[in-house]
C-alpha cells in the first residue's frame, strides 16, 4: 500500500470556505474517477501562527493506482483551481510513502 501525503496553507479567513471546497467538490471528484486500488483519503487541519495547515493523506493498493490518478509524473501536486485560488501557499509535489504496518485496535 502507498500512502500519498501532501500539504497546503490557507488564511485563517479562508480555512472554512477551503475545507468546504475540499469535502464537496474535490473529495467527491477524486472518488467519481473509480480508480483501480485507490482506497480512501484523510483531511488533517491545524492552526498555526499566521495560517492554517491543511494535509491530506491518499491511500492506494500500489504505485500504478497512484500513476493512474496522478498520471507519469505522480509526484506532482494534484491542486484544482478552484482550490489555488483560496490556497495562501502549497506543495508543488506530493510525498509517497510505503505502507508496511497497519493496526487497527478494537475495542
């Protein structure tokens, strides 16, 4: 499994209407392309001093799951416009990380 990690930074002011753009337009739009082993994706958001950060995680069966969302060039960014214009600053590239241990605790 390979975990797709990228980050990007609003204003205070516009973290609402960006996490808002996320969950109704982008989210939805990832899942409409029914990639082959695409699994799921996390919104992660967090305060700082002047910002807010914003990361999003993308789990995938494998490399050529991530190639068929991303395209050759998989390590670039995928930031529709819609989101560059609320966007104070962004990754250009996004991260790839193998996914060796997964524990899920029950309870």
């Amino acid at each position: 499994m390979i975990a797709r990690i990228w980050y990007g930074y609003t204003t205070k002011e516009n973290a609402g209407k960006y996490e808002n753009l996320l969950k109704t337009e982008v989210f939805p739009g990832v899942e409409q392309k029914k990639i082959k082993g695409y699994r799921r994706m996390s919104l992660l958001k967090r305060p700082l001093k002047d910002e807010v950060e914003f990361v999003t995680i993308m789990i995938f069966d494998d490399l050529a799951a991530v190639k068929e969302f991303a395209g050759d060039n998989y390590e670039t960014s995928y930031v529709p416009q819609k989101a560059r214009q609320i966007l104070k600053r962004h990754d250009d590239f996004s991260e790839h990380y193998e996914i060796v241990t997964e524990i899920n605790y029950s309870r």
